[in-house]
C-alpha cells in the first residue's frame, strides 16, 4: 500500500513492500530500505538499518493522521496524506478559489439533497447543495448573500469533479 507522508514541508511517496516479523522492506521515493523494526513502548520505536541504530518517537499531534516525530537529533512534522486527506484538501481549495457565485465540489460523487429552489433568497453561509463523495457527505454552502439563478444537476445524479452544481447571483 503507497502512502504519501508530509514531513514539514516535503512530501515522502511510501509503500510497504514487505513485512515479517520486525522485518520491514519499505520503498521511499524509490529508494528501496530494509529495516528491523521493534516497538519498545507506546509510540517509541527502536529501528536498525546497515548496522546502525535509530530511536523514533512518534507523538500524536491532534489527529491520528498527523505526528511529532522525534529521532536524537531531529523532529519533524508528520502528516499522512491518504485519501480522505487528500479529498479535504481538494474540498477546501476548492472552496476558497471557487467563485463566490458558482458552486462545484472538487471531486466527483452523487448529489444527496438540494435543499434550494431556483428563485430562492439565500444568506451566506446557508446550505444549498449535499454531496456524497467517496464514503462522505458534503455540504456545499452560498459563499454569499443571493438568488439562485440556476440549478444545474438534480437529486441522485452522478456529477463530475469541478462541474458547477448552482448559480448564485
């Protein structure tokens, strides 16, 4: 399985190859390493490669996905970008270079409910469009006070990633 992993500001592509034991060959950015891995309490961990030897603290840092990393000489900040991140990125940069008057979700998915008719008075903030997207729902808020003017797609359909859903003047 590939992971990408964020450690402070570089992006690490990781996938496990294989795993016996407290043997452990893994592949980062197409370097291949075989480690000797062994968990000596809660969150520490002692790892051995060509020899050498290395402690490891991982500190959960508000998330399960995200952590403090400490070695004897470094810490880094580690975050796991899998695919729930990565679609809660896209969602919220999405969300902030979205035009105010359109809305369009970043990845495709099914419209679940539209609770807005065309003509309709809405206030910022307000929900005018749920969508289901890989295991999740997604309301989609007026990013400003309006009318709808135009509603593109209806309940039930399949829609594309960055295809308008609403209009908004």
């Amino acid at each position: 399985m590939a992971l990408e992993i964020k450690l402070d500001d570089r992006i690490a592509n990781v996938e496990l190859l294989t795993e016996d034991g407290n043997h452990v060959k893994i592949i980062v950015d197409d370097r291949e390493y075989d480690l000797d891995m062994q968990q000596v309490e809660n969150g520490v961990y002692s790892v051995m490669y060509k020899g050498r030897s290395f402690n490891v603290e991982l500190i959960e840092n508000g998330t399960p996905k995200k952590y403090m990393v400490n070695t004897f000489y470094h810490s880094y900040e580690a975050e796991i970008i899998d695919a729930e991140t990565k679609y809660l990125q896209a969602r919220n940069e999405g969300n902030l270079e979205a035009s105010e008057s359109t809305i369009s979700s970043p990845m495709p998915g099914k419209v679940v409910k539209i609770p807005v008719e065309i003509g309709q008075e809405v206030s910022k903030g307000e929900t005018v469009i749920i969508v289901s997207a890989m295991k999740m729902e997604s309301e989609y808020k007026a990013m400003k006070d309006g009318v709808i003017k135009e509603i593109f797609v209806n309940e039930d359909d399949t829609i594309d990633g960055n295809q308008p859903l609403i209009f908004i003047d």
